[in-house]
C-alpha cells in the first residue's frame, strides 16, 4: 500500500497496469502489511491493522484486489507464532529464505522438487544464492541464463524442479541503473509463458514436505546471528542500544494508536531501523519515525 501511495502521486499509470495485470492474471499479488513493517517484531493490533489497512485501501482507493493466497512478508522477516494469524485472513502460504533452513535441515541442499510446510502452511524458499547473485553481481541476462543451465541440472540431476528468486525491485534501476534493460527484461522476454510460473501453479504441481522445525530469521540473518538469539538483527539487535531506544519510544507512541491509526502504521516501517543497522548509518530516516512518534506522544499524552 505505500507503494502503491508514492505511486499514485508521481506515476499513476502504473496503478493501472498493475490492476489490469492483476485482473488478467498476468501477474500474482500477495497480500502484505500496508508501511512494511517487520511483523515479528509488532504486537498483534498493530499487525492486524496492517493487514487489514492493506487489503481495504487496495480495494477501495485503488480498484486492486489480491489474486492469490499467498502472504509477502517484508525483509522476509518470518515467525512461527504469526501462522495463526496469517490464516485468520485466509492466507495459505509464504516466501521465506532458505539460508537457515538449508543450515538447520541437515540435507545440504535447498528445497527444489518440494514444497516446505510447517503446522499446514506453505513456505517457499526464495534462494539466498541466485537472489544475491543478481542482486550483487547485476550478471546481464545471457550470462545468467547460461549460469543456470550449467548450474543448476547438476544440483537437480535434471528432475523437475523450481527456483524462486527476490529481491528489492530498486535492484533493476537504482542501484545499478541498466540492470532493467540488460537482465529484467529480456528475462520477461524469453521466460514468460516457458520458465515463469506462479506461485500458486507451483504449489499445485510440487508435492509437500512437512518439518518439525523453522527457525524464526529474515533474509539477512546469518547461523551467527541465531546462535545469539539475534533473529531480526538489522530491525532489533540485542546488541544495538539505538534499535532498542528507538522500540522504546514507538512502544510508547503505539499506546495512543486509536487517536492516531494512520501514524502509527507509518512509524513502524522497517527503514526506521535498518539505517541505524551494523551495516548502514544513517539516522536522518531513522527520525523521520522517531519524530513521528514523539509528536503522537506530545499530542495525547497529556490529554
């Protein structure tokens, strides 16, 4: 939804194209939290209102609907305990990393010919290689489909198999700015309709496979941030007093969410962390959801 907000404002034809898109089923939207917040890390009427928020004011203000039931959950931050809630809104499935689960499974291989599940819900495994391959090495197309077609049958031994990818969208025109035209579209170009499926078509097509166990992680946490029950290490480190001060007062801004609904989801964005983080500092967007949070506070705090 704050996508879809900023969008709105500076280029509102691509509105359209996603909801003509969504309507042809040419592409698949998940339902999300509405201002990108780490889920995990947010208590239950905050993460309901962000779900809700999301899903009415994409109907309403913008004529776009999900159209499928599979769940995007930002920074890939993923805790056992919110499965309950996913399926309170119908929402069957998700795409975590597979780095610590390939490190906790024991099989050495990440999943490719089976879907994971864990307590009845679907988790995709977005591949932590591939992904930061492209998102780091900007590889032009033809070197990444050729990659691939050496790579991967010998990891598969040519059996049937799925590979899912993601990464930030910005990776294709603002960091390296041509990766679009060199690898995102003639990708499109070649794939669509022989090598890209959606989600739900894959979950219909691959069998399952049920663990006893997931740990709670996000796309960038690492075996060593698990061994120190560190799970969500660039949104609330232990070992990070500005994240915990920062929680501290946007904990208590949230007790006045029902003056102020709309500031209160805004203020709980992941950015407002990650730029105090161990790899980036800076705190000039880290204030904007401080300030945020310390108007609602002077606001009603004393009423």
């Amino acid at each position: 939804l704050s996508l879809l907000d900023l969008l709105e404002k500076d280029v509102p034809d691509v509105i359209i194209g996603f909801r003509e898109a969504i309507a042809t089923g040419k592409i698949e939207l998940m339902s999300s939290p509405a201002q990108h917040p780490i889920l995990p890390l947010s208590p239950e009427f905050l993460q309901r209102a962000q779900i809700e928020d999301d899903e009415n004011r994409k109907i309403s203000q913008f004529g776009i609907k999900r159209n499928c039931r599979g769940f995007y959950l930002p920074e890939m931050a993923f805790s056992r305990n919110d499965l309950e809630l996913f399926r309170s809104y119908g929402h069957r499935w998700s795409v975590i990393d597979d780095g610590l689960f390939v490190a906790q499974d024991g099989s050495g291989s990440p999943p490719f010919d089976r879907i994971i599940t864990y307590n009845g819900f679907k988790v995709f495994m977005r591949s932590r290689f591939w992904s930061n391959l492209i998102s780091f090495d900007h590889p032009s197309f033809g070197d990444l489909k050729s990659k691939m077609e050496y790579d991967i049958p010998r990891w598969t031994k040519n059996a049937p198999a799925y590979l899912a990818v993601a990464m930030d969208a910005e990776t294709f025109g603002h960091h390296p700015g041509d990766l679009f035209e060199r690898l995102f579209k003639p990708m499109l170009h070649e794939w669509v309709g022989s090598r890209i499926s959606s989600l739900e078509d894959i979950s219909q097509n691959f069998p399952t496979h049920c663990v006893s166990y997931i740990p709670d992680n996000s796309w960038s946490t690492s075996a060593d941030d698990l061994v120190r029950s560190d799970p969500y290490p660039l949104w609330k480190s232990r070992f990070n007093i500005y994240h915990l001060k920062l929680w501290e007062l946007v904990n208590m801004a949230l007790e006045y969410f029902e003056h102020d609904r709309q500031n209160c989801l805004m203020m709980t964005s992941s950015c407002h962390w990650w730029w105090i983080s161990r790899d980036h500092w800076n705190p000039d967007f880290m204030v904007k959801g401080a300030k945020k949070a310390i108007e609602l506070i002077r606001a009603h705090a004393l009423k």
